[in-house]
C-alpha cells in the first residue's frame, strides 16, 4: 500500500514538473539482512532480503545528455550533464550522479532523463536507502539507454559508485539484494562470486523490522577500521579474504593476533558458518534453529565485532524475550539504525504492539517497527499511454 501510494506521488509531481505522464517508472528496494553481517566485504555470504520499502523514479528520456531529478523527500532539485559530472549539489544527488559516472566508466553510452524521485526507505537506518537509490537510477539510465540489464553486474557498478564517488567503502551486499531480490524469499549470496540462491522464511514466520531511532553516519563511523582489521588478519592468515578461514584454521593460529584482531576475525569466520546454516535451516523450514543462529550472530557482533550500541541491544533483547520470538539481533553495519526479528505469524501484532511500549519505557525513545514482505529487485514499470 505504501509502495502504490508512493508510486502515484512521482508520477503526480512529474506530471506538475514536466506537464505530460513519464513514460518510465522504475523501483528499486531497501534491504534487511536476516545473518550475515559485514562478511560481503570479507568474500563470505549473507542472507538477506528486499523489503516492502522502496525508491521510485517517474522519469522520461530527453534527447541531450542532461539530467534533471526532483527529490520529493527533500523538495529539492538536481541537475547535471552527462559530459561534466563533478561533485556538489544536494547531498542525496551525489549517489545519482555516482551512479551515472560508474556507468560511464564502465563504458556505457548514456542518455539523459528528467525525473522525480521518492523513497520511503529510512535514511541511516541500516535499510540501505543508498543502494535503492543507486539501482534505481541504475535502472533508469539503463531503460533510456537501452542497456541490457544483468543484475550482479549492475550491483558491482552501483558498489563502485558508492566507494569512489561518495567515498563508503561498503561491501557488495546491499546492491545485490537490491538488484537481485525476490519476491517471497530471501537471497543467499556469495559475495566472492556472486552467485544467489532463493530461499524461503519458515511458513509460519514473518520478518519484523525493529528501527530504534537512533542514526549513524558511515563515512564518520568505525566501518572502515573494522575493514581495515579484517584485511590485516587475512593476510596474517595468508589467504585473499576472511571468507577462506575454516574455524578449525582460526583455533589453531589466532593466538598470533593481537586480541583485538582475532576477535574481528572470530566473528567473521562464525558468521560466514551461521549464515550457511541459517540457510540450511530455511530450507528445512527451522524456524527454531534459525532464531537461535540469529541471536548468536547478535552476540557475535555484540562483543566481538563491537559494532552493536545499548539502543540495538535494548531492543533486541526484549524481542529475544517476547512470546512468538524465534530469535533477533542488530542489522546493518551497526552503531544505531535497526535490529530484525524472525517472529510468528500469529503473534506478530502483540508483538509489534508490546515491543513498541517497552522500548519507548526503556529508552524514552519511539520506534518504528513493522512487519516486511520479501520484495524483488531493481524493475522498470511501463506508464499508461
């Protein structure tokens, strides 16, 4: 309901903007990751899911190379040339314009177009508002300038528009879920190579999204120290990535780490054997067994990885403790933003209801917390004529 009626915005401010109906609407989703957290920069594997939130783009193709977009969210307005891409403007347009030089570098010809964009993906939030943006404007450079649309390659583009021009150095994941999704199903992905697996929530059981209302910048956070950790301790195992440590290799050598170090590699080489386990479980139908990997990975990250903070560990702990919790923990790359809980259908409502009440009793603060579909990936729509 809320993707429709955001739908229908972009087009009414098009029409308002540009006066005639855009010929294109593309959409691409937010993502929560049930396990498997900051292992896609390590070559490992995640777990997650697009959500029912979403960024939208009416738009329609001009015959130059300039590029016109309306941002809803901030009542503002980006304009570029294709031919003279540069920093500056509003900040949300820097992950557009990212996104256009990537492309371009990667040796497509584009065409511009003028739009209107809208997202109800909460900013900083762990959700990746970032990666929507990019695969929806991916898909719209994409479907103006008749790219053919081969969703892990345009993921990689989108991960090089995020790392170079806006400078976060963030792991693939985010962008291949939002390229990738399905509907019904979260995506096993293999960050080395990419390949996806669907696989499918326990029947009885839905994914709720626990947002704390607190918020963490990236660029300012210790994301990339703990990257630069991760690095240090595969080299010191002398192997390409995290991701090619067994836990028995881990046991046997980290006592030549500093602790430090060995306690962000310990979590990677246990998340990257959780995440293939949960999916195991999925399959399986386990709802029991995946809730009890997820609220080991919470701990993992908690203390290990430390990258969890009081307001996500309020919250998951009283999921962990509520009646119809499977299991729960922090998601994202942490620091503030979300935790995600794997609940029972038929509980779900008390749920929501009672976790509202005793996280505002606990921190003075006012979560947002909804139930989520599993939604597909980056797709174009074709307006009426």
């Amino acid at each position: 309901m809320q993707a429709d009626s955001l739908a229908d915005k972009v087009v009414h401010r098009f029409e308002q903007l540009f006066g005639a109906q855009p010929e294109l609407l593309v959409r691409a989703p937010g993502r929560v990751n049930l396990i498997g957290e900051h292992t896609d920069y390590n070559d490992g594997f995640v777990l997650p899911l697009g959500i029912d939130r979403s960024v939208w783009i009416a738009l329609s193709p001009r015959d130059d190379r300039d590029t016109r977009v309306t941002s809803v969210d901030f009542e503002e307005e980006a304009q570029f040339s294709l031919d003279d891409l540069e920093h500056g403007g509003p900040a949300w347009s820097e992950y557009v314009k990212g996104t256009a030089s990537s492309l371009i570098r990667a040796g497509h010809r584009l065409r511009g177009w003028q739009g209107v964009m809208a997202s109800d993906v909460p900013i900083g939030a762990g959700l990746s508002s970032s990666a929507a943006v990019e695969l929806a404007t991916a898909r719209a450079f994409a479907a103006v300038s008749d790219i053919d649309w081969e969703p892990a390659t345009m993921a990689r583009i989108a991960q090089r528009a995020e790392n170079e021009w806006v400078g976060v150095n963030c792991g693939i994941m985010d962008q291949m879920i939002s390229a990738v999704g399905r509907d019904g199903y979260a995506m096993l992905i293999d960050c080395r190579s990419l390949e996806s697996r669907a696989v499918p929530l326990p029947g009885s059981t839905v994914v709720v999204i626990m947002d704390t209302a607190t918020r963490r910048g990236l660029v300012d956070s210790a994301y990339n120290e703990r990257r630069s950790q991760c690095e240090a301790a595969a080299a010191f195992f002398g192997v390409p990535a995290l991701r090619d440590v067994t836990l028995e290799m881990f046991d046997n050598r980290h006592p030549g780490l500093d602790e430090t170090t060995a306690r962000r590699a310990r979590h990677i080489v246990t998340e990257n054997s959780r995440t293939l386990a949960a999916a195991d479980a999925m399959t399986r139908g386990d709802a029991k067994t995946l809730g009890m990997l997820m609220n080991e990975s919470h701990m993992s990250l908690r203390d290990d990885f430390e990258v969890s903070s009081a307001a996500l560990d309020a919250i998951v702990e009283l999921a962990q403790t509520e009646p119809g919790c499977f299991g729960a923990r922090m998601t994202g790359a942490g620091f503030g933003g979300c935790a995600v809980a794997l609940v029972d259908r038929s509980q779900s409502k008390s749920f929501v209801a009672n976790i509202t009440t005793k996280y505002q009793q606990a921190m003075d603060l006012e979560p947002k917390i909804y139930v989520t579909d599993a939604r597909a990936g980056a797709e174009v729509i074709q307006c009426d004529a």
